[in-house]
C-alpha cells in the first residue's frame, strides 16, 4: 500500500545510507521499524482510581439562591 509519511531530514538521511549500504529499498528499512516498534508491549491503560465520595451533610441555607450573589452576601454578613 501506498502512504505519505513525513520524517525528520537527518533520520531520512540516515535511512537512505543504511538501506544503501545493505543494499536494500528503504521501503524495507520503514518497514522493519514499524514491525520492531509494533512488537514492544504498548503502553499498559491505567484503571480509574475511584474517587472519594463526601459523605457530608447539610446543603444549601433555605431561600438562598445560589445564583443571586445579593442573597449570598446577605448570608455571608449575617453569619
């Protein structure tokens, strides 16, 4: 199959000599590569750690309206 694959001037360079100097396309060197890569384990999924669930009472004050900052600094001056 045919593909477009972009790599650095230095490493292409380094590649071309290589598969020269094996005497080798390198098609063959990008291949073996990518074969050498896919063999290595891949990195292991970490599981979620659970989080903490508060088990905390109380909640909001009666008739305070969270998005009405004036109600929220009535209580906040009277405490």
């Amino acid at each position: 199959m045919r593909t477009t694959v972009r790599l650095r001037d230095d490493l292409l360079k380094r590649a071309k000599r290589r598969a020269a100097d094996e005497g080798r396309t390198l098609t063959s060197i990008i291949e073996e590569g990518v074969a050498l890569v896919l063999r290595r384990p891949g990195p292991r999924r970490q599981t979620p750690t659970p989080l903490p669930v508060s088990q905390a009472g109380g909640g909001i004050m009666p008739g305070v309206d969270l998005n009405c900052s004036s109600d929220l600094e009535t209580v906040m001056d009277n405490s």
